[in-house]
C-alpha cells in the first residue's frame, strides 16, 4: 500500500473512532442510561 492510500485509509479510520465515541457520549449522557445502570447495580446488590 503506497503512502497516499495509507494516509487515506488511517483518516477514515478517525472519522470512524470519533464517530462511535460520539454515540457513546450521547448514550452516557442520556438519562435512559443511567437508570439502566443504576437498576443493573442496585439488581447486583439485592442478590
């Protein structure tokens, strides 16, 4: 793979990181999330 190709394919690549980080960050910053986690925790407990 020659140096251009490289550059190009490592760009898409980034793009696609953040991409996914983004959805990650809106999941996590949603309340839906929290609640799910804090049901998961306090369902831990009660074992």
């Amino acid at each position: 793979m020659n140096k251009r190709m490289q550059k190009k394919v490592e760009k898409q690549q980034k793009q696609q990181l953040s991409a996914i980080l983004d959805k990650l960050i809106t999941l996590v910053r949603s309340d839906k999330c929290w609640l799910l986690i804090k049901q998961n925790k306090s369902a831990d407990y009660g074992r």
